[in-house]
C-alpha cells in the first residue's frame, strides 16, 4: 500500500494509466506521481539524456522531510534539469515522486507523462466506493460452453467434414475408395497408438524424466493424488518427474485409466503445496473429462485433410488426364478446411482449459490457488522475499510446454518469463497483486493478445484468472486479482500500424511476384523465330528490388530501434502495454542466467534470467538455426549461475521475452547478428536493384 508523501493523513496511492500505456500511482488529492524504479523511461524517448539528468541531479541531492510512499523512510530531494526541476527520490526502491507543478518544469520534447483523466476519475470512485466499504458480493456462476455440446458438435462436424470429401474424391475417381478408408482408419489407429509411446520415449530420451513411485513423492503430493483418485474412482496414473528446475506439468495417455502426469522439480520448488495440489487437480481435470481421447480425434482431422491436399497436389497427371483441374480444386478445398479445421481444434482446446480449470477450482476450493500458479508459472514476476534469496539456488525456467493439456501454452511460452527468486522465499510468499494486474493489461487490451490467443491451444492467462476469479466469488471468496479495470483506449491503432510494417515487405514480395510473372508471360507471347529474345521489364524488377529493401529497412528500423537501451528493471518493463513482438522497448538488463529455455533439453540455446524484481525468458537467435542449435548444445551450459548483462528488445508475443543483441558474460561479449543480418539483406535489395536499372 503506497501512501502519498505530501498530503495529510497520507491517503492511498491509486493506480491510473496514462496514454503511454504504462500504469503509473497518483494522489487523487494532489495530482502528485510516484514513479516506481525506472518507469520514468517510459516517457521519454531520450533515456540516456535523462539518466545522465538524474545522475548529476543525485550528486546534488539533499535530505528531504517527505516519506517514501514504499517503506516510509525519509526521501532525497534531487534538482534536475540545471535546478529547473526537483524531484523526491527513495534510496531503498529507487522511485521518484514527482509534484504536479514540477511536471511544468520539464522539457516537453524530452519528457512527456500524459495521464487519462477518464482513468482518474474512475480511480477516484473507485477510491469512495472501497472507503464506504462496498464490496463485491456472492455472484453467480459464469457458465461456460456445454463440455458435452461442444465436444460432439465438433468431432462430428469434422469428421462429417472429413467423410464428405473422401466420399466426393472417391466419386470423383481421384481416390480409389479402399485408398480413401486406409487414409483415415489407418492414421487414426497410429496416431491413437503410438503417441503416448512416443512421448514416453521422447521423454526418457531428451527430458531425463524419472517416473517416481509413490514412497518417490512429496507426502501432501502422494495423499493428494491417492485421495482424488478414490473420490474420482480412477486408477492412479503413472507421475513422472523431469529433473529440472523449470515449473511445467501436463498429462497424455489414451484413457484415464493409462494417463501419465508428468510435472517438473521446478514446479515443486515454485509453488507451496496447495498451489502445486491445484496443478496436479487442473491435469486431473484433462483426465476426468477425457481430453486425451477427445483431443487426439480431434487433432487427427486436420492431419488428414492435410495429407489429402498433398496426395491431390502430389498425384501425378498425363496428357489424357482430364480429371486435373477438377482434382486440384478438391486440393485446395481441402487446404482451406485443413486450416478452418485447425482454428476450430484450437478453440476447442482451449474450452477444455476452461473446463479443467474449473475442475482444479471445485476439487480443491481454492481457485485462487491455481490463479496464483498460473501467475507464477506464466508471468514471471518476483514475489516479496524474493530478493532476500536470490541466486541461493539454480532454477532454469520452462518457455514452452510438451502438450497441449499441459498447465500453459506451448506456443504462447516460446517467449516466456515463467517463474520467480529462489527455493527459500516461495513458501508463504505474497505475489504483488499490483504487478499481476500491470501484466494482465496486455493480455486484456492489446490487439496482438487476442491474434496470438486466436493461435493459441490455450486461453490467454489473465483470462483464466478472471474466470477463476468468478468461481472464487461464486464460493464466497475474495478473487486472486481483480482484472476489471475500465480499459482507457482500444489500441487497435497502434495494433494496425505493426500490422502494416509486419506485412509491408510481403506485400511488395507478392507485387513484385505477381508482376513478375505478368512480365515474364508477356515476354513469352510476343516470342517469335525472327525474335528469339524474350524481353523482360528489368526496369520493373529493379525497382520491385529496390523498394523491397527500402520497406525492409524500414521494417528494421521500426523492430529493431538501435539508438538507446536504457537500464532498466524486469517489473518497470512489465508495466508496458503498447509493446509488441514488432513494436519492441530497447533495454539493459542486469541479473543473473538461472537456467535454458526449455527444462532438460540439452540443445536448448535460450536462456531466462532473474533480476530483483522478477524473471524474464531471453530469445537467442542467430540468422541460421544450426548456429542455434549448436550454440545450445556446446555453449550454452557455460553461461548457467553467471551474472549477466543483457542488451536487445523488450517484447511481448504474448509472453514477455527480450530478444538478444549482445550478452556479457564474465567479461566476454557474445552477440547476436540477425539484426545485422536483416540489414545486410535490405541493403543488398536495393544495390541489386540499382544495378538491375543502370546495366538492363
């Protein structure tokens, strides 16, 4: 609870966003701002100019009467900008309060703080209703969609789906009709039988999983497991333990009575043992209402309708072949329903989510304990005690899941910050609340949260919280965190604008693509035997060359500013909303490399790294991915338990993750080059561009 430094009774600080994007604490009374430890970076675009300010501010600064809003303690007062300006800075927290007639006294074109006055005044009601004592009171239940309705209507929808069009390729001679019953009654039977095998021998081979007996486990894990399975009446399924300190867990098998649940020591040494308890009952969710089952139907439809269209395309033709065109239009209508087919079998995933989520929430009637592991798990924010501990022992953290019915996303955790400080300080710890709600923001109200959800086997984690938040209620509980805060712009502008410089060069590309071979058709057509040269617009070419490097250039620019990387903190980043994996935030962080990116995987080449105030996944890429792959196999490990240095770009795709330009290490520099890369390629674009217009 922070407290306003300046007016009497030193009322509460209240959250307000400002149209940076980024939540600041203001005094409903004053207007005065606190700005926690290098937030003041959001608002400027020279970073540099202003630390170099507060630099030789801090060297004139003298004690202050005022309180920290944080511990209390007696602040310093700092002038800044040549005395123009003055400020009050904790020496603890490193945050700044700024008065409201000081903000006048800043440079305008190099620091900006604009905040939402429709944000204010709601904060502002907010403030009366909690000191009237309003609160929420028991709610209702928020259904979700019927699990059995939902279930049927899309295996048989897709199966209809897929029988029509091996029924219509028979009919149509393109597949002979034992052909078309081989293609889906026999990949059904292998990818039913097999696949829990092959991930058994995936794991054992690549994971080191260890599957543990019962005298193996935790004893509050072991009575949990015994007492679900006995009140459930299921067979108890085989757990196994991935030796690695990365929290993840996740089933498979093909009924509840062979299912596998296999979690990692990480998660062990995360999350105390109801949180680990809720997990477990989440996996206990996928088996009681047979996800492995339903899902691996599911899953299989898209896989046919995929090995249809390559048949079709791949089926060889010959000059009597009159069925051709009709065959690559059957082709191509199979394509479209392979893709139709996926989004539908990831929108039915992520039901199931919710389905398993509730589960977990009903059986332990602690939801507020499953959202505190999600939170931990997939958001990466340091607890309270974290920094008394930190570094005391290793913890290399998970980006990316095995399975879908894992406890998060695969392909959301390819950029993932997933876990928190050390062994000792997660017992009894308090997440800041606060902080969960500056990171839920994104997921809530950025664009991109809901294309990459689209994309997503799984719901965007603040989702899940508020859903567990209403069960919470439903139960006569406060929520883990409330996510229902009045959302202060749309930002689909800044959305469209990414979109447009993501696409830009393969728009030209396909211009360019279809211009060419207009020219080159034309060409053709007017060759004759008195004219055997085919003439080809070089000047189109040319230019198509040279306007593809520019708006690759431009692309560069805009992904990869390249002009400052302020240091800063893990949380201070967090708290960014309008940040994308195209529109990133230049950075320096200082912290410690706890681990690979992925647990147990020996050719891992990403890392996560800890500071004092959370962890973050590190994106180590190299223009060619064997360089990626043997970096992770030979390199990789002698970076583990270092301090580290990391300069790149801040990004969020959904995840927050910083991908890497230059990493120091024990005094050795180890740079990443797709940046450079990326640039030579546009350059060379427009020099054979302009070689193209000059000599053809």
């Amino acid at each position: 609870m922070k407290k306003c430094p300046v007016c009497d009774e030193s009322p509460e600080l209240s959250p307000v966003l400002t149209k940076q994007g980024v939540e600041v604490d203001i005094c409903l009374r004053c207007d005065g701002v606190w700005l926690d430890r290098d937030e003041i970076y959001h608002f400027t675009r020279r970073p540099v100019f202003i630390r170099q300010k507060l630099k030789e501010g801090l060297e004139k600064r003298f004690m202050s009467s005022r309180k920290s809003p944080i511990n209390g303690e007696p602040m310093m007062e700092v002038p800044i900008f040549d005395g123009d300006a003055h400020i009050h800075y904790c020496p603890n927290s490193h945050g700044i309060w700024i008065d409201k007639n000081e903000f006048e006294n800043f440079p305008k074109d190099k620091f900006l703080l604009e905040i939402d006055e429709g944000i204010k005044e709601e904060a502002k009601w907010i403030a009366v209703r909690k000191m009237s004592g309003q609160n929420t009171a028991h709610v209702e239940l928020t259904p979700l969609p019927n699990l059995a309705f939902s279930s049927g209507s899309v295996l048989v929808g897709m199966y209809g789906i897929l029988t029509f069009l091996l029924v219509f390729s028979v009919e149509f001679f393109f597949l002979d009709p034992s052909l078309a019953l081989m293609i889906g009654a026999v990949m059904s039977i292998i990818h039913f039988a097999l696949a829990p095998f092959l991930m058994d021998f995936t794991l054992k081979f690549l994971y080191k999983v260890q599957w543990l007996k019962s005298l193996d486990m935790p004893g509050y894990l072991q009575e949990f497991i015994v007492e679900t399975c006995s009140q459930q009446k299921i067979k108890q399924p085989r757990i196994g333990l991935i030796p690695d300190g990365a929290p993840q867990a996740f089933t498979y098998g093909h009924t509840p009575s062979t299912a596998r649940i296999v979690i990692s020591q990480g998660l062990l040494d995360l999350l105390d043992e109801e949180e680990v308890e809720a997990v477990i009952a989440h996996e206990f969710g996928h088996i009681m209402h047979w996800d492995m089952l339903v899902m691996t139907f599911a899953q299989l439809v898209p896989l046919v309708l995929y090995y249809i269209y390559r048949a079709l395309i791949n089926l060889g033709s010959t000059g009597k072949d009159k069925s051709s065109g009709f065959r690559y239009v059957i082709a191509i209508g199979a394509y479209i329903l392979y893709i139709v087919s996926e989004y539908v079998v990831l929108w039915f995933s992520r039901i199931r989510e919710y389905y398993a989520d509730r589960f977990a929430g009903q059986i332990t009637k602690k939801p507020n304990k499953l959202a505190s592991a999600l939170v931990k798990i997939g958001y990466g924010l340091a607890g309270e005690d974290s920094k008394k501990t930190q570094g005391e022992k290793k913890r290399s953290d998970l980006a990316r899941g095995l399975e879908p019915l894992g406890i998060f996303n695969t392909r959301q955790a390819s950029a993932l910050a997933i876990s928190r400080g050390s062994n000792s300080a997660k017992v009894g710890e308090e997440i800041d609340k606060e902080a969960v709600k500056d990171i839920a923001k994104w997921d809530l109200w950025n664009p991109w949260a809901k294309y990459y959800e689209l994309h997503s086997t799984h719901p965007l984690i603040a989702k899940r919280i508020q859903l567990l938040g209403n069960l919470a209620k439903s139960l006569g509980q406060p929520p883990f965190a409330d996510l229902n805060d009045r959302q202060p712009e749309t930002y689909w502008d800044d959305f469209f604008i990414d979109l447009f410089v993501h696409l830009l060069p393969t728009i030209i590309f396909i211009v360019g693509l279809i211009g060419g071979i207009s020219s080159i058709m034309h060409g053709i057509n007017h060759f004759t035997f008195n004219s055997p040269t085919i003439n080809i617009n070089w000047t189109f070419f040319s230019l198509i060359f040279i306007a593809l490097g520019i708006v690759s250039l431009f692309k560069v620019w805009y992904s990869y500013p390249n002009v400052q990387f302020p240091l800063m903190n893990i949380k201070a980043l967090l708290k960014k909303i309008k940040v994308s994996a195209v529109s990133p935030v230049p950075c320096k962080i200082k912290g410690k490399i706890i681990g690979r990116g992925i647990p147990g995987l020996i050719y891992s080449e990403d890392f996560v790294l800890q500071d004092d105030t959370g962890i973050i996944f590190l994106d180590y890429q190299q223009p060619f991915a064997f360089v990626n792959f043997f970096f992770g196999l030979l390199r990789a490990a002698q970076y583990q338990n270092k301090e580290a240095e990391i300069i790149g770009w801040y990004r969020r795709a959904p995840i927050p993750y910083i991908e890497i330009k230059e990493m120091n290490v024990d005094g050795k520099t180890s740079l990443c080059y797709v940046y450079h890369t990326k640039v030579i390629f546009s350059v060379l674009s427009i020099i054979l561009g302009i070689y193209l217009f000059i000599f053809f």
